[in-house]
C-alpha cells in the first residue's frame, strides 16, 4: 500500500515537472525529469528486467500513437520540441512515466478491460486539457482533439495492461535463482571417490 502511494507521488511530481519544463521552452529538462522518476522506480521495483521491458513497449506504442496525434493537425507542440513528423521526446517520456503506475499505484485499472478502457478514455483526454492550460500544447480544435485522444487512450489503455500482464507472466525474464551449494564435507572425514583409508 505504501509503495502504490509513493508509485503515485513520484508520478505525479514528475509528470508536473515534465509539463512545466515543457511549457517554459526546456524540452530536454521535461525527458530528464521523466526519466529520474522512472529510474528511481526501476530500483525500487522487485524484477526490474520485466519492468524495463514492459515501459520499452509501451514508450514504442507511445510514439506511433502520438505521432498519428501530431500528424491530424489537432495539436501543436511549442516549436523547441518539433522532432519532425514524430511526437516530442518529452511527451512520450511522460507515458512512459505514466506506465510506471499500472502495475503499482493504477493497478486497480487492472480489475476488468471496461475499467481500463474508460480510464483511458477519461484520463488521457484530462491529461491534454491540462497540459494545454500549463502551456506546454495547443489545440488547433479543442473538440476534436479531446475525441480523438479519449478513443485512442481508450484502446492503448486496456492494450498496455495487456502487455503489461503478459510481460508479468512471462517466466523467461525471472531473475536467476543461485546454485545450491553441497555441504563442504566435515574436516575431511567424508572419503572421496578413488581414494583409500
């Protein structure tokens, strides 16, 4: 319970720090915060390979959707984070922040495919509008966009979970378990093989 809360705290703290970096021009310092945040949640997780695999996904998904976002024309992103025909580093960077919590402090969003697709739908528009009144985007057309990304968020959200699980059960990236070691035999009493009394 404790560590969900902290999961939710530090999310929260970076995902405000991304936004107004980006807002005031600093696109670089948004990825960095991101980035700090998630590393600290990578050392606290218990298996860290399966973590880090499952937010590689998700970053990969992230990108093609966001991308798709930036070419309807529906938003726009200050000109210092113009990556060209590609969503912003640092708005990807923030998913994967966000990522971070849906096996820690959103896990409830795991219950059924209906609780996560209307989160999804819900929270991933709140997240623009409230990017855009920091700054740090711009609607072309409010309505549209907000749309857009509610059915977007509404089928990526129950996708990651998805992905997220699967990763989870995945026995291939369970941390490595240490040899059993035999007994050392007793100050030599216990004969080896080939040699006589």
């Amino acid at each position: 319970m404790i560590g969900n809360v902290f999961n939710l705290v530090l999310f929260k703290a970076g995902w405000v720090a991304c936004v107004v970096f980006a807002a005031r021009d600093l696109p670089l310092w948004a990825t960095v915060a991101c980035a700090a945040v998630v590393a600290i949640h990578l050392f606290r997780v218990a298996v860290p390979v399966k973590e880090a695999l499952f937010l590689l996904v998700a970053a990969l998904i992230v990108l093609g959707w966001e991308s798709l976002v930036l070419a309807s024309g529906l938003l726009e992103y200050r000109p210092s984070s113009a990556s060209g025909a590609w969503a912003p580093h640092w708005i990807v960077a923030m998913w994967i922040l966000f990522a971070t919590t849906i096996n820690h402090g959103f896990s409830w969003i795991k219950r059924n495919w209906v609780l996560s697709a209307g989160m999804g739908l819900v929270g991933g528009p709140m997240a623009f509008v409230a990017g855009a009144g920091l700054g740090a985007i711009t609607f072309t057309n409010t309505t549209a966009a907000v749309a857009l990304i509610g059915v977007g968020w509404m089928v990526l959200l129950p996708l990651l979970v998805l992905i997220s699980d699967t990763i989870t059960d995945s026995e291939f990236l369970e941390p490595a378990e240490a040899p059993a070691v035999a007994p050392a035999p007793l100050l030599g009493l216990v004969r080896r093989p080939g040699r006589h009394a």
